[in-house]
C-alpha cells in the first residue's frame, strides 16, 4: 500500500548551489531519490520549474492522476515531493505533469537514471544496485599515461568509433521495428576481445544516453542521465566498461551539451516556456537540425550539462567525452544568415558564454579527473581548443582534426594522374598539427550520406581501391596525432553504414574483404609496437620530412622518431606506379629492413617486398642513400639495423 506526504524546503546547500552555477553533482539533489526506513521505502522527486504555475508527480504508483501536487521550495524554481510506499517502486514509470502559462505538459524528469525507450517516454524509478567493479589497475595504468610526467600522452591511442545498436543484432536482424538489439553486456563479452586481438586501445560509443529516435543516432537527447535501456540497464552498461577495462580497453562516450530535440516529453519548453534553451530566437534553435541549443549562460543550466559529463565519469569509470558539435555552440553565426543572429557586446560572432561554459567544464571536469580525456569535435580553425583554460584556451587535451580527414579524403578520390596538382593536400596538414593535440578522424559522418564508404572513397577499380586503402591507413597510422576509425572499415565494406542493419560481416568471407581485416590488425598492432609512431606526436622531435615535395610521382615520405631518437622511415606511394630503385636519401644509419609493407600477399598485394637487409650507401655530404622497391599504391616501413650505426663526418 502506498502513501505519500510533501516536504518542505530543506535547510542545506544544494539547492544554493544549484542556482549558483557551482552544484557539480546536481543529480545527487535532482530527481528522484530512494530511502528505505525501517519499514517502507521513501522516494523523494525534485524537479526545477520556475515558471511553472503547479507541479504534479503521475506514475504507474497513483494510476497517473494528479493526486501529488509537489511544493516549491525554492524561490528560484525547485519543487519537491516525497512518496511512501511499503512496497519498492522500483522500475516503475513516472513523470511531471507542469501546468504553466500555455497549458499543461507532461514531461519525464531530466535527472532520471533509468527511462523508458522507443515505444515508451516516461522516467523509470531507479534503485540504485551495488556493482563490484574490478577495473582498479586499469585506472592506475590510465593515470599514469595521461599525467605521468614527460611528453603529453606519449602513448598510443587507435580508437574503434561504434555505434552500438547496428555493430551486431540478434541474430543478424533489423532494429528498425526497435527489436533485436544485443544487450550491455553480449556486446561487451564480444567487442571487448574483438578489440584487443585487432589492436584498438579505445572504444567510442555514439551517444548512448536515452533518446526517442533511432534514426538520429543518438544525438538527439532526451535522458542525459540515463544509458539506453534499449541495451539494459545501468548496471549493464557498468559492466560493458568494466569488461572492456579488463582487456585494456578505454571506455569514450559521445556527448551532446549542444542542442535537444523538440519532443513534447523532453527539455523542450520545459515548464511551458524556454528554460532549458535560449530564450532569443536569435540563438534558441538550430532550424536545419530542428533542435533548441542550450542556454549554457544560465547557472541551472550549466550544473545540469557539467554534473552529467561528471555523472558518467564518476558513475560509470568512462575514460572520456567526445565533445558533439563544438562548433554550432562557439559561433553566434552558425549556419545562420546575416540578419538572424545578433552579434555580442564586441561585435563580433563569438558566443561568449558558450567560451566560458567550455572553460569552467574543462576547468571543474580536470580538477576531479586529471587523467581523462575531453576531445572536442571543432571543425573550424578555432584557436587555442586544446590549450588550458587559464592560458587563454577551452581547456579540451584533444581534437578531431577534420581538415586532415576533408584533404584526405579529396586526395584519394582524385584519380592519380592528377594527383599531383593535389599534392598539398597531403602536406599541407603538418603546417598545423602541431598546433593542437589532435586526433585523426575517419568517423560516422563520412561514411554515410551518399559519401560513401571509406573502400568506395578510393579512385580506382577493384583492386586500385583496395591497394589505396591500405597506403591510406599506413599514412593515417603514421602521420603525427592519434587514430579513430569508424567500426566496418577495417574490413572495407563497399555499402555505406546503415544504422537500422548491423555491419555486413559475412563479407570477410570474401578474399578482399578477409585481406583488408588482416591487414588492418597488423597495422594497428604495428602502431602500437613502435614507440616513433606516436610517442612525440605533438612535437617536431617526433617527425621530419624526407620528401615533401615529389608531386610528380605523388609520393610523400618522412621519418618517425620516439623519445630515445629511435626512428622509422615511411615511404608512401600514392600512384599505381612501381618506382623500381626508389631512392631515399638522408639517412643516418648503415644497414635498414622492411618491417612493413602494405603489398605483401598476406594483405592482397602482390608481394613485391625488400627483403632482407638494406644497405646504404656512403655520400659526399656525410649521409647516406639507399635504393629501395616501392610499389604502386603502397606503404613501406624501414627500420635502421639496431647494431651499426654510421659515423657522421
């Protein structure tokens, strides 16, 4: 039997806080929160709602009649309410009925833990569970790579970017009736070894947090503090990180602090009118997306977004954020036309108070957790994205480096006999690399509407686009910066990814196909066994041009070095062009040997290698030359022989 009582204004400082931009564990106030006495349970609901006229809690527990009038407790805007019952609720369904100036709206709880999904829009009562989580050398092993002292991250990172509900489905079916999805915990016991035999060090999810809507991947939010029951509960999800941390797996999630969408049981208007967004319309939404942008200036505001990205680090042991549509939130202008924004106090496009947001969440975020990773998903030439904040930067440690990707992408699809007029777009990303730590994306958003997949994006005919994949990858895997690729390119689908199928496995059983997930492990296990392929990213000491500029040949080559100044040397020919004799020059070392090679048979090539060991040869200046094979469409890899090493005169 169920009872139920209202409470007054509680004497503490959460709420104080809340309203003052500074509660960092909003969700610990907010929401719904269980209490077992001696002899029931006690659940009390508090939701913020200034502008409402009267807040009702419904639920599965009052047969969803407007019998618990809450009170406001707080001048600003907190209603409170609590509900007895002899009985646990646990599961059960709920939601705010808020009567405000334009009717009455019913709408789930921002802070819920657990929600309801696809056929169903209610917050779910949720009891917390005890999880005995095993990841402690994990997290010793993160901090020690990100805040060990030396050169910044001077670790490998290869990250598997992966959209969960169409990696693998049960038995091979569709989602799009909103069945069929695997569970936490199956993907986990799968992807977890999957990962580590194919040499990914990380695994970013598209955004799991609850969402009415399939087909916007994730993105459009409606439970920011609940993991998709879509894959179980949360305690299925403490145990996808768990798994994945004991193989040596980091655990990225992507996050949206940008924008909502406009569902009527959502932020949307959330006490019958703007609250959760802008109140200007210059500013309140994003037409083309059809979503409201987060009013990040308002104090409740920002302890909702910073006590969630805390929430997911604290709760759940994620090793970082992906950081969604940095942009749309910098610009006052974005993706608007002149006359429909209003420029700030200095004239100009900056969104001053988005600038401040990223700067007190990067500030507060590595203050309590100095060893995660906030990456920011920037696609302009903003300034300073990954410098501290107190440095004059938006305090991120990485970006995506979408300009590499863009440039990239237009070389290989640029058929080779006029590469050459291309060419900067192979050199041109090292005149900025070093200017922000970034990471190397070949993401979700290129491999779907009509740009195709990464295979298709290569010119050439079947096997052409095969051969340039592979040197594609090696010349992604060596450039200076860290590695993301999207789940299904390392076997080369030619489909696009669809989001309502999961990933067209059986074609590894084609010989191509097969080849390129060979190949695609072996390059990643190489990366993360050669110390010079990313201990000094983000320092000139870590790569040095060999050959910039042979446009003519469309060739490009460079030498990696680590800390000790032990080097590689890559060689990557981006014309179907055998370059018999090839010369390298420069060289500081007498003998060399091919570790890599991108035409070895084992891949699908045509196996036309350097076998054995490579001599120099002795030049006027002082260095050294060697003559080396470099097949059409490939990537070659020497090493210098670590005994002899050449006398400078």
């Amino acid at each position: 039997m169920a009872k139920s009582k209202v409470t007054g204004e509680k004497n503490d400082l959460a709420p104080f806080f809340f309203h003052q931009g500074t509660n960092f564990r909003a969700y610990e106030y907010l929401g719904c929160h269980c209490t077992l006495t001696y002899d029931e349970y006690e659940y009390t609901f508090r939701v913020w709602a200034p502008n409402a006229e009267r807040v009702e809690l419904v639920g599965d527990f009052n047969n969803w009649e407007p019998s618990e009038p809450m009170v406001r407790i707080t001048d600003m805007g907190v209603w409170e309410y609590t509900f007895h019952s002899d009985i646990s609720l646990d599961g059960s369904n709920y939601k705010y009925r808020i009567t405000g100036k334009n009717g009455v709206h019913l709408k789930a709880d921002p802070y819920a833990r657990y929600s309801q999904t696809l056929k169903g829009t209610a917050s779910r009562i949720y009891e917390e569970k005890p999880f005995d989580w095993t990841d402690s050398l994990w997290l010793k092993r993160r901090r020690k790579t990100v805040t060990g002292g030396g050169a910044f991250f001077a670790a490998p990172m290869n990250i598997y970017e992966i959209h969960l509900g169409s990696w693998k489905t049960r038995g091979g079916l569709t989602t799009k009736d909103g069945e069929n999805y695997l569970n936490y915990r199956e993907i986990a016991d799968e992807l977890a070894l999957y990962l580590k035999e194919m040499g990914y060090t990380h695994a970013e999810l598209l955004p799991i947090a609850e969402h009415p809507f399939d087909g916007s991947w994730g993105y459009q939010v409606c439970g920011f503090y609940s993991p998709s029951a879509r894959f179980g509960t949360p305690e299925d999800f403490r145990y996808f990180v768990n798994k994945l941390h004991s193989v040596g797996i980091g655990v990225i999630l992507d996050w949206v602090p940008a924008h909502f969408p406009k569902d009527e049981h959502g932020l949307y208007n959330f006490d019958g009118q703007p609250l959760y967004e802008y109140q200007g319309h210059d500013r309140m939404e994003h037409k083309v997306w059809g979503t409201r942008f987060f009013d990040v200036a308002r104090n409740e505001v920002e302890c909702f977004l910073i006590s969630n990205a805390l929430y997911w680090f604290r709760e759940f042991h994620i090793d970082g954020l992906r950081v969604d549509a940095v942009a749309s939130m910098l610009y006052l202008d974005f993706d608007r036309e002149p006359g429909q924004w209003i420029p700030n106090e200095y004239g100009d496009n900056k969104n001053l108070e988005a600038i401040a947001f990223f700067r007190k969440l990067n500030t507060v975020i590595f203050a309590e957790f100095p060893d995660i990773l906030m990456i920011a998903e920037e696609s302009t030439a903003w300034p300073m994205v990954t410098k501290p904040a107190h440095d004059g930067g938006l305090g991120f440690n990485f970006k995506w480096n979408m300009g590499w990707a863009n440039d990239t992408f237009d070389y290989v699809s640029t058929d080779p006999i006029f590469r050459k007029y291309h060419h900067d777009k192979l050199t041109f990303p090292m005149m900025y690399s070093l200017s922000e730590n970034y990471i190397l994306p070949v993401s979700h958003d290129e491999v779907v509407h009509g740009k195709k997949s990464l295979l298709d994006k290569m010119f050439g005919d079947y096997g052409m686009k095969f051969a340039g994949m592979r040197v594609f990858l090696a010349y992604q895997m060596t450039h200076p910066g860290k590695k993301l690729t999207f789940m299904g390119c390392e076997y080369a689908p030619f489909r696009e990814w669809d989001y309502e199928n999961q990933l067209e496995w059986f074609m590894t059983g084609y010989d191509s196909h097969r080849n390129m997930q060979v190949y695609t492990a072996a390059l990643n296990n190489f990366y993360l066994s050669e110390k010079p392929l990313w201990e000094l990213d983000f320092s000139w000491q870590g790569f040095e041009w060999i050959y910039p500029d042979m446009n003519e040949l469309n060739v490009i080559a460079y030498r990696r070095r680590d800390i000790k100044g032990n080097e590689l040397i890559v060689l990557l020919n981006f014309s179907p062009v055998d370059r018999e004799g090839f010369t390298v020059v420069n060289l500081d070392h007498v003998r060399y040997t091919e570790v890599f090679n991108s035409d070895d048979t084992k891949f699908g090539g045509m196996g036309r290698l350097n076998s054995g060991v490579l001599e120099t040869m002795e030049m006027i200046e002082g260095t050294r030359e060697l003559k080396v094979t470099l097949p059409g469409l490939s990537a070659v890899i020497l090493k210098p022989m670590p005994t002899i090493r050449a006398a400078k005169k």
